[in-house]
C-alpha cells in the first residue's frame, strides 16, 4: 500500500517554470480549464505508480518527480522520470541491435554502458511487476477494456458496448463481493467452534448474569443462524431462548460470542451494503440496485421486475463504475479523470463524500472543472493548473 506525497514536473505543455505541488492522504482536486495539462498531470501519477516509463515518452513532459510514501517500508520513495535519460536509453538500444550485427564474442561490451529509461527510484526498491497498487479511472473508463473486435477490427456496437459495461462492472463487483464473504465464512466458522467449546466445557458455576436484553440477543443469534440456514433448529422458541439465556452460564456464553461475532459480519458487509444504498439513493424513478441468485448486480424497478445494468443511463454507469473502483481500493490511491462526466449536479455535489463514505482509507486524486465537484473541498486539497 503507497499513497502520493508530492509532485514536480518539469516542462508540462511546454512550461519554462517546474509545477510542485503536495497532495493530501485523503482527497485532492486537481482543477484548472480544459486543456491545461489536468489529464497529463493524471498520466504521469498513474505512470509513477506503475513505474511505466512507455506512456511518458507519449506525454508533454520534460522531467517529472513523484515523491511516494509506502506503508510497508515507512518512509518515502522518489520516482524520477528525465527525457533525457529516456533519449540516451534509445539510443543504447539502437547500439544494442547494431552490436548484435558483430560476429559472437568480437565486440567489447565493456565499453557499453546503458542508461534506465524506466522511472529511478531512491532509495532503490525491488517492487512486483506493475509497480504500486492503485486504480485509475480515465474519462474511457466505463470499457476499460479492448473495445474493438479482434477478427474483423470493427468497432463495437452499442449493445456490444452496454453488454461490456455489465461484464466489466460485474467481474468487478464479484472479485470485491467474493471477498467479503470470505470473510463472513471465516467468521461464521469462528461461531461453530465457539459454540462446540462451550457445549463441551464443564458447566460454568460462576454467574456473570445477563450482559444483552434477551430479546435483542434472540434476533442477534437468530440471524447469524439464518446465515447457516438453521435458525428455527439452534434457538427453538423465543420464549425458550429467553429463559435458557437468564439462567444458564454456558448458553449465555455462547450467545454472547454469537452476537460479537455476528457484529463483525455486520461490519464486514457494511461496505457492500452502503454501496447498493448509496446507489439507490442516488437513482431516480425508484430504481434500485440488488442481487440476483448469482450475487451478481442486477437493476430493479420501482415495480419489483429486474433489468439489466447495461440499460443504466450513461451518467448512471459513470457512476456505479467510480464508485466501485472507489470501495475496491482499499488504502491504496484512486485517480479519476472527470468524474463529474454525465452526472448530474446534485450527484457532483455529493461525489466527493460518498467516496469518502464508501471507503474513507483510499486516497482520492480527481482532475475537475466542475465547480460543484470541489464545493465542500478545503482549499489546502485543490490544486490549481
């Protein structure tokens, strides 16, 4: 986990004077006008996070510096990316296949030195291919993948388009949801062995007497056991649960790890459920986001009858796609590139905190003009291009 301390870049658009500027842990708004380098700036954060040095070679840059601060290593690493350095590095691989023109063994290869046109990094660390984890979202990211067709080289349709979108957003939500309830099983067999443990202790003669009301303990345990699919055989009656819970220690034992652990399922699905009221709420005409049989993501009608997410309006796309790719990122940095595209006002208005709602460790790096985007932004979170 890595997350964006500070920047400099040096020749942006053709600049003479260097850009520098910090960003904050949790939100920043890069603002500024239509093509005044917000994009660029994006590309090269996207790029320092995935030390790839091909896509600056495309972008209108001379230097850039990109201080990033890991979690792992606690301490922060400056990215450097010279195209200069780059320059050099193409030519010693246009030396490099004329060498291979010399018979074997007949050229002096201690006189070839090389340079990195890869981003340096200080101090120096090995990092997994790809480099730090992180998301980013351009204006194109509602297809973010191969949107033409590999036999003939035509573009896609628009139903073919709508059909990649639900594809896409569902892998998306699956990989997130398995997850989750991963974790919820995990806990789930936490409960089953606490429930054997105590069954076979000795009986408890110390009495602690009731921590919980009875009743909200019946509904509590009753649910974690709805979970396992067995709620009527665990608990029997509310009346008997009532009086086994005030006078038996062994039973009140396991009803009170029951609900603790039925409280951490809970919490783990929070996310994934503020998500689909997030959504709802922000629909209109009664829309609302649910699942189907498969846990996959499925539209359903003020009238209770389903629809496919690839029939979302394109604002609506725009932004079940952020915010997914938003409560997905876990701590790590998300950069999106325009986020008020297609959305409605009231929703740039609200864009910034629900993020924030749906996952409050990422860090949020967004590119705007939208002045309704930053209305609830502090000053020391925009940076103006």
């Amino acid at each position: 986990m890595a997350h964006i301390t500070h920047v400099k870049i040096y020749g942006l658009l053709g600049r003479k004077k260097p850009i520098s500027f910090d960003l904050q842990r949790d939100v920043n708004v890069i603002f500024g006008d239509n093509g005044g380098g917000k994009t660029t700036v994006l590309k090269i954060l996207d790029a320092a996070l995935s030390l790839n040095g091909t896509t600056m070679l495309a972008l209108p840059v001379q230097k850039a510096e990109v201080d990033i601060y890991s979690v792992e290593h606690k301490q922060v690493i400056k990215h450097v990316w010279d195209r200069k350095s780059a320059a050099a590095s193409r030519q010693s691989e246009a030396m490099a296949e004329w060498i291979e023109t010399f018979p074997s063994g007949e050229f002096p290869h201690q006189f070839l030195r090389s340079v990195d046109a890869e981003w340096t990094l200080s101090p120096m660390l090995k990092l997994k291919k790809g480099g730090w984890k992180h998301t980013f979202l351009p204006t194109t990211r509602l297809y973010l993948s191969n949107t033409y067709k590999v036999s003939s080289g035509k573009p896609l349709t628009e139903a073919e388009l709508d059909s990649l979108f639900f594809e896409n957003v569902n892998k998306s939500w699956l990989r997130y949801y398995s997850n989750v309830l991963a974790r919820v099983r995990a806990i789930q067999e936490e409960g089953l062995r606490t429930v054997a443990n105590y069954a076979l202790a000795p009986k408890i003669e110390e009495k602690t007497g009731p921590k919980l009301d009875p009743l909200v303990a019946y509904d509590r345990v009753k649910k974690f056991w709805k979970r396992q699919s067995a709620a009527e055989i665990a608990l029997g009656t509310k009346a008997s649960f009532v009086k086994r819970y005030e006078t038996e220690e062994n039973f009140r034992l396991i009803v009170d790890s029951l609900n603790r652990l039925e409280e951490a399922i809970e919490k783990a699905m929070v996310p994934a459920t503020l998500f689909m009221q997030k959504i709802s709420n922000l629909f209109s005409a009664g829309k609302k986001i649910a699942l189907n049989n498969s846990n996959e993501l499925q539209l359903q009608l003020q009238d209770g009858s389903p629809l496919s997410l690839a029939a979302l309006s394109s604002g609506e796309k725009h932004l079940i796609a952020i915010l997914l790719a938003a409560m997905s990122a876990g701590q790590s940095s998300i950069i999106i590139d325009e986020p008020e595209l297609s959305m409605h006002i009231d929703w740039q208005r609200q864009f910034v905190e629900t993020i924030r709602d749906l996952n409050p460790e990422c860090q949020l790096i967004v590119a705007s003009h939208s002045p309704e985007v930053m209305a609830e932004i502090a000053d020391e979170k925009i940076v103006s291009i």
